[in-house]
C-alpha cells in the first residue's frame, strides 16, 4: 500500500463537524482484496489489537467490526479502525473514522478525527504498516509504536496555562485557533481577535515584559515606590559578588538577573565557597547576576490578572515524607509515581529530578539517598519551592489579608503588566506586611497558573476564567457577525452587494469573493479566495467588524469552513455544475457539500434560503439542519409559491416579487420594499435573476439589524462598477457587449431569458465550458445556448483542466448543433480572437453576451475596442409583458 498524502481540515467539513485528517491511499495489490481472502490475518489482527473487538461499526453494536471482519471487508476499512483503536490506546482515542472511494480503483480517503494532529497523523501511518505486516505474517512491534505516539504528543500539546485558558474561552463559547505548534493562540474573530501565549495577551506590553526580567531594574522600581525587597544588587564578577556578600549581613541569595522557573537560583549563602559556587552556576544562565539577602518566611506566589489578584498559593519545595522504612531514593521513586507528576508540564506536577542542587542540599543536612528518614519526616530536596522543579502548591487565597492583596496589585500596576505572578516572602499571609519580615522578590511575566488550576491541597481556582475576563469583559464571546453565502449562481454577487450595504451603514466589511479578499473596500488579495484560508484571512483582520464570506463548494471539500459558526447563511440556487468535479456525480451531492453552510448557521441565527429551488427547500427537514433552532426565511420571484404561502401562514418570514416590486412578509403582514425597476443590478427590471439576489442581500442585511433606510440607499446606489464581471453592460461597435461569468447551463439560460427581454435585433453568445465537468454537463450547455442566442461563437478556456485541446468545443458544437441545426455556430478557440470576431461581425443593435475566463484580460481588449461601460435604459423593456422588437416574448426565469 502506499500513502500518497495526509491532509488536515481544520473546521467544519463534509466529513464531520469537527476537524479530520484525510489520509489518501493507494491499496495497490490489495485493492480487491478483503480480509477473509488472506489466511489467518483477522485472528493475528484481532490477537494484536483485542480493543477492536469493542468497535460497533455499523452495525452499531459492540462486536460489529469483528463480524465484518470476519465476513470479510476491505482495507481500507480495516485500516480506519486500525487507526481508531491505536489513537484509544496511544491516549488520544477518537471516535470518529470514515473510508470512502477516492475517485480511481485501489485508491481511497480515510477519514479521522484527531485530538493530536502530529499524533493521529503518525498512528495513521502506523495503521498502514501494522496492516502490511500483519498480511505477510510479520511481527509489528506495538509497545514501540504506542511509546512514539506518546512522545509525538507530548511534544505537540498545548501547555497546561495554555489549555486552562481555552477551556475557559471554550466554556464562553470564544473561537479559537492554534497558530503554530507551540502554544499561540488566536482567540475570537476581527476587531474582537486577542492572541494569547500561554499567559502572555497580546494585551501585555513588551516593555513591561523587560522591567519583569530585570530582576535590579524591577527591584529599583518597586523600591521607589516604597515597597519591600530585598537588599541587593547585581554582581558583574565574582569578585563583585563577594564585596556585596561583605554589605549584607546574614543569609544570601544567589541567582541569574533575568532567569525563570528557579533555574540557577540558589538560596541561604554565607560562606564565600557557597557564594562562589552559586555565582558560577548563576552564570550559566546569565552574565549578570543578582546577589540579595534571604528573605525569611513562606514562599507564595499571588497572580494579578487585569488589575486584581484572583489567586494565591504557597509553594512548598520538593519533598519526600518518611515513613521509617524505605530509603530517600526509594522515596523519590514512590513520589515520581504519583499519577498527578509528569514531565515538564505535562501534568499537574512535576516529577522530582535529583541535581548538584539536591545533592549539595542533602549533603548540608548529612544526609544521603541511602538514608531511612525517620516516619514523618520532611526531607527537602530543592531549596526553590518552583513546581517545575518538583514543588507543591497549597491555595491561600482566601487568607490574603488585605494590605498583601493591595501591595501586590499596585506592584503589578508600576511593571505595567496584564497578568503578573507576584514572588512573595512574608511569614503569614494573613497578616499585614507592616507587622512582619518579608517583601517581594520577583514579578513574572507569563506567570504559569498550573499550581492555581491544581492545588495539592486547598481549592481549585479557576484563573483561566479570569484571563479570559480580562480579555473579553462584559460576557462577550470575541466574535463579529458572519455572513456565508453559497450556492451555484449569484453568489459573488450577493456577496458584493451584501458587503456594499454593510459597509454603507458604517462598518468595516471583511469580504471573500472569486475574484479576491477585500477589507473595508480594499483588495487585499486577487483570485479566486472562496475556500477557508481566505475566510481566516478576513477572521484574522483586527479591523474588521463583519465578515461576508462567498462560500464555494470546491474550498469546502478541500478544506471545509474558515470559521466555526456563522450568524447568516444563504443559499442562493441549486443547478447541475461541477458534475464529474471531485467525485461529484448528481445534483444531490452538490446540495449535500453546500449545505454545510446552512447546518454550521448558529442556533439564533438567520438561515435564507431560495423557496423556487425543492431541493434547497428540503434542508429544512434534514436533522442536521437543526433548522428548529434558527430563524427561517425564505425569497421567491413567485408571488404565489406555495412553500411560503405555508410559511408565512405560519407566521413565517419570507420576500417576493408580485408585478415588478418586492415585497417583504412576517406571517399575514406584507409590506412594499423597493420596485425592481429602481434597483440598477437588475438593468430596467430584466434580469430576474437579480431580483432574486437582491432578495437574498436584503434579507441577509436585515439579519443583522441593518436600517432600510440605508439598505435602500445601498440598492439604489450599486452600480455594475461595483459588480465587475457580472452582466456588465457595454456601448461598443454597432451594438451592446455583456460580459459574465456564467458557466453553467442555469446561467446561460437565465442570461439568454433577460436578453430576449431587451430591444435588440439579434443575440450572439460567446460560450465555453469548463473541461472538468462531465460530458452530459457539457452537452446540456450546448443545448441551452442553442435556444439561448441567435448566433453562438464557442472558445476555449486557456485552463483545459484535462482535456485535450478542442474537444470540449466540439462537444459543444455538436450539441448545439444537434438541438438546433439551422443556428449559425463556429469555433474560434483562442478568446481574444472570438471576442474580436463577435465585435467585429456585430449588427446594428445586436447584443453580444461573452461567458469571459479571466475579467482581467478581456476588460484590456474592450478598452482597446472603444467599449464605453452603457447604463442605456432604453435597452430594457419597461413593461415586461411587452414582447422585444425581435417578436420573441420573454420567458418567466425559472431555477
């Protein structure tokens, strides 16, 4: 078998709700073959891994997957379930799997859940080893493999303060995204995005992170401000250190002057060889070290957060207690044991390393790992009380008495820091400062709440929740409002529009569209930005405040949704394209791919929806859609639509169109919106189609509170400049040009309708088609545009998607031929040569229509031709149930 790649879909998808990894792969020899067909290999499988015999598959019983074995499945299936049960064991267990055919014989996605995306990724690639070896009756070394998978995650999990704090973002329902494989987060959507690194927000000042660093400039500052710390000052030499050790009198601290999390820290000096030795290991972490007085008392840390302090430990240094029987090493062991101690920060302790620290500690005591400690003895082994070192915490912050509280708070607000863990010594934490010994020794920048979170003894507090207060005061949950838009046709347009009428009402628009990224008017980004990583775009923009999203299906199966949940989704139509795309092979699997817009709207949200089109109807009935929980409303250019003849019957929200203006409706309450005729998209009232997604725009709008005063304005006011691409209209030759970029038989059609509505003589179409849809798809648009236009002149795309050169032409020619024998058709490949000849040809009067591949290039040829952008009214048949001056009556637009 052969892997051929691994690809991760961050959100929503096809799949699943939640992010998969997709692993394609290639069965080669085992493509026909099922597990009854190789001797012996389910009982080897079934011996290696017995959890598989717990997997229900579906059969929906335990024991469903071993039946299916047994009777024989493919492997490809085996494979997922492989997968699944090493992830169970490995400590990430998921329970999600899918394997579906990949689109050519032998090859197929196997689809996961993850937990752990570097985790799942090597267990699905283990998956396939272990089925290899397994078939040709060799070992596979499981221990091994669980051993590395574990590794891999604990490299690649997210830190505890990390995780506490999106726990608490999850609770609060804030988005949020990892960014690398370290701990940066990106929390909320737009103007509302924060990032935070384990406790470091992007709402923590740089310079206030150096003050903190620098434990003498700290100190300086906290001395100025009156209050207490420990005599000392950096020592740039030995020789230095030791004319400070002559300036304090008793006990000595020795540490680097910029270090964290106790490394190099050495504490209760006298001796000038106890100095010497602290300076040199001091060194090893920093050129600068800090020499202080020992300060006696307790060790507690209190965390400030935004201002306030939300908790307070002590911390106690690493200890073993004796019991008279077992040796200090075997007490260390017994400790290490302990389930709640890991490596590094993996767990809520530490677990005890033994060092020169602990061995110079022992050695002052007379004491060795082979001594007995007495029952109930503590034995030290870190003179630091850092968890990271083996520490404990106890909460205390109930016991702050109130002018600690006061003075590490207003130490906090002189560094300048939004999340601060003040050091503390003082002898009672419930008494005043001013009736003890003690001070401050440190603040911390990016101080770790783990002992907060995990306490040895006393309560949990949750610090993480006060983070995340302090990021989004007053209940917010970081997000902006998000508009999705999908459909086959008119999608860009209501997009356009959509983001048009926001952005009037003052807002900062963040907008996605086939043509490119767009922030507060600005393109940002050119091409076809439709799938998710162009959403992210807009989502990560701190100047935006509402997003609307063209969502197109090809991004969705590729890489799902750029966001979780949106506020509005709109489906605008539904027509046969994209047939022979990426396994898509009916009109059904189109609905099912795009309707992930419409399941992932949020409960309370706006769905909008074509009433015209049954089969975007028929979501309403689908359990994903969970359409019980959102707001329904639907738009027609049918007045008399039975679909919301029922909806609003029932109290319903819908639009519609009845003699040429449209209207809105909330159950018997209809009231006028604006005349189509007044609206220039819809060029005179002609393009129907346009209605409809004025409609969808207007509805969309309303969703999000927008005025109709200034959704009128907006109507009024988009002109086809705003609309580029999109049936925009030209003076050039003898006659009129429109370009778009209609690509499917829907848009032919529905462009060929309004066409015969206008006061032209003749009408010639410029067509292609795609060579990546199917023959049929291909055929249908011939046939379409044989009764569309009068004339059709057929190019070809410069992107051949596949195809040989002028094979899909031909199957267009014959198509139209073959509907309408008597048109007059020929192919002119190249586009720049076609759009020359059709203006060239031109009649007095005619209308060319040219379906364009690239704006870009035919926008430059236009110009040269002397087109001139027409907002000619007298095209446009004021009445449209005149017939056009060719005699031909015009066609009621149908989906």
């Amino acid at each position: 078998m052969k892997i051929l790649d691994i690809r991760t879909i961050t959100g929503p998808n096809v799949y699943h709700h939640r992010p998969v990894l997709i692993m394609s792969l290639e069965l080669e020899s085992l493509a026909e073959i099922a597990s009854t067909d190789v001797s012996g290999f389910s009982g080897r499988l079934i011996s290696l891994l017995p959890g598989l015999k717990n997997h229900h598959c579906s059969l929906r019983h335990s024991g469903g997957f071993v039946e299916r074995l047994r009777n024989g499945t493919y492997f490809a299936h085996i494979i997922e379930h492989i997968a699944i049960e090493l992830s169970e064991m490995s400590g990430i267990g998921v329970s999600y799997g899918k394997s579906v055919y990949g689109g050519a014989v032998g090859k197929y996605l196997i689809i996961t859940r993850y937990r752990c995306e570097e985790g799942m990724k090597f267990l699905l690639q283990s998956a396939v080893k272990l089925a290899e070896k397994l078939v040709f009756g060799e070992s596979f070394d499981l221990d091994t493999c669980i051993k590395n998978t574990k590794n891999i995650i604990s490299i690649n999990e997210l830190g505890p303060s990390t995780r506490a704090i999106l726990d608490a973002a999850k609770k609060r329902n804030i988005p949020w995204r990892r960014l690398n494989d370290k701990s940066l987060i990106q929390l909320g959507y737009g103007i509302n995005r924060q990032f935070i690194q384990a406790t470091t927000t992007s709402m923590t000042s740089d310079i206030s992170v150096d003050i903190a660093k620098d434990k003498n400039l700290t100190k300086k500052l906290l001395e100025e401000a009156s209050i207490r710390v420990p005599r000392g000052r950096p020592a740039y030499s030995l020789e230095e250190a030791m004319e400070i050790r002559e300036e304090i009198p008793g006990f000595l601290v020795v540490k680097p002057i910029d270090a964290n999390h106790g490394r190099g820290v050495t504490v209760n000096l006298s001796s000038p060889e106890e100095i010497q030795s602290a300076f040199h290991l001091a060194r090893i972490h920093s050129d600068i070290v800090m020499i202080e007085e020992c300060l006696k008392g307790k060790d507690y840390r209190i965390l400030v957060v935004g201002g306030k302090m939300v908790a307070a430990s002590e911390r106690v240094p690493a200890h073993v207690i004796g019991d008279g029987e077992l040796c200090l090493s075997e007490l260390i062991e017994n400790e290490n044991r302990n389930p709640l101690r890991g490596i590094g920060h993996e767990k809520p302790l530490t677990k005890i390393v033994l060092n020169i620290e602990t061995e110079t500690l022992l050695s002052k005591s007379g004491i060795t790992l082979n001594s007995i400690p007495k029952k109930n003895e503590y034995v030290f082994l870190k003179e630091t009380a850092n968890l990271s070192t083996g520490g404990i915490a106890i909460d205390r912050t109930s016991e702050v008495h109130p002018d600690i509280q006061s003075m590490c708070e207003r130490a906090v607000r002189i560094v300048g820091l939004d999340i601060c863990g003040v050091d503390l010594i003082a002898e009672d934490i419930r008494l005043p400062m001013s009736s003890q010994s003690g001070g401050i020794i440190e603040v911390n920048a990016g101080p770790g709440i783990r002992m907060h979170h995990h306490p040895s003894f006393g309560v949990v507090r949750e610090v993480g929740s006060a983070i995340i207060n302090n990021l989004y005061p007053n209940n917010s949950n970081g997000r902006i409002p998000i508009i999705a838009i999908t459909g086959t046709n008119g999608k860009t347009t209501v997009t356009r529009l959509l983001s048009h009428i926001i952005a009037a009402s003052g807002k900062c628009v963040g907008t996605t569209t086939t043509d490119g990224i767009y922030i507060n008017n600005i393109q940002v980004a050119h091409g076809d930005t439709t799938g998710p990583i162009s959403a992210r775009t807009v989502l990560t923009d701190p100047c935006v405040e509402v997003a609307v999203l063209e969502t197109a299906r090809g991004g969705i199966i590729k890489r799902g949704l750029g966001y979780d949940w949106s506020d509005v989704g709109i489906f605008t139509n539904l027509a046969e394209d994209h047939i022979g795309q990426d396994g898509i092979e009916c009109l059904e699997d189109i609905l099912k791919i795009k309707s992930l817009v419409i399941e992932r709207v949020k409960a309370g949200g706006a769905v909008i929806l074509n009433a015209d089109s049954k089969e975007i109807v028929g979501l309403t009935l689908d359990p994903r859609s969970e359409m019980h929980t959102k707001k329904l409303t639907y738009f027609t250019l049918d007045a008399n639509n039975i679909v919301i003849k029922k909806h609003l019957a029932n109290g319903g929200h819908a639009y519609f169109v009845r003699d040429g203006e449209i209207f809105e409706a909330q159950g018997k309450i209809e009231s006028s919106v604006i005349h189509i005729n007044e609206i220039p998209l819809t060029l005179g009232g002609t393009a129907y189609f346009h209605a409809a997604n004025v409609m969808a725009a207007i509805a969309g709008a309303h969703a999000i509170n927008i005025s109709d005063d200034i959704i009128l304005k907006s109507l009024t006011s988009f002109s086809q400049k705003l609309n580029l691409g999109r049936t925009n209209l030209y003076k050039i030759g003898r006659g009129y040009l429109l370009l778009d970029y209609g690509h499917n038989p829907d848009a032919f059609q529905s462009i060929g309708e309004m066409g015969k509505r206008w006061n032209v003589d003749k009408i010639t179409g410029v067509i292609a088609a795609p060579g990546d849809r199917a023959d049929e798809i291909i055929q249908l648009l011939g046939e379409t545009s044989a009764m569309a236009f009068d004339k059709v002149i057929i190019r070809e795309d410069v992107d051949l998607r596949g195809r040989d050169k002028g094979i899909v032409a031909e199957i267009l020619r014959q198509s139209i031929l073959a509907r309408k024998p008597q048109i007059s058709c020929e192919v002119v490949l190249s586009s720049e040569e076609a759009l020359r000849k059709s203006i060239d040809e031109m009649q007095t009067d005619e209308l060319v229509i040219f379906f364009y591949e690239e704006i870009d290039v035919i926008e430059k040829i236009i110009m040269e031709l002397g087109a001139i952008p027409s907002e000619d009214t007298s095209l446009f048949v004021k009445n449209l149930d005149e017939r056009s001056k060719r005699g031909n009556a015009w066609l009621q637009y149908s989906y």
